[in-house]
C-alpha cells in the first residue's frame, strides 16, 4: 500500500514491516500532514479503462448505425 503526499504528490511507501504504516513525513517536501493512502487503480488503469469502454460504446453505435444505414 502506497501512500501520496496532498502537498507535492509523492508517491511514498508506508513504514513498517508489513510497509502498512503511515509514513511520518514526506521524504520530497518535508510536511508531516496530508500523507493520504493511494486509493485504488492506479489513474493510468483508470485511463485504460475509459478508453476500453469507450472504444466498446463506439463499436456497439456503430453497429446499430449501419444495421439501420444498411
Ligand atoms: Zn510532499
């Protein structure tokens, strides 16, 4: 688990053995609040998941368009 500093978005890796725990400080710019646990995909999956799913809506459309058209 991953966690992400609000003030400068450095990714950070928890402390600890299990690499779960909070880190106390970001090692980029220094601030001790705002560390927020990554949530989630990555937003590079989510961006692939998009396109996925628009390129499905996009074939679908354009199959009931030239099912009609045709
Ligand atoms: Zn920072």
């Amino acid at each position: 688990m991953g966690y992400l500093c609000s003030q400068c978005h450095t990714r950070l890796e928890g402390g600890g053995e299990s690499k779960d725990e909070p880190p106390h400080r970001c090692t980029q710019c220094g601030a001790e609040a705002g560390l927020e646990k990554e949530k989630g995909m990555p937003p590079a999956m989510r961006y692939f998941g998009f396109v996925v799913v628009g390129a499905a809506v996009a074939a679908l459309s354009g199959g009931i368009i030239s099912r009609v058209a045709g």
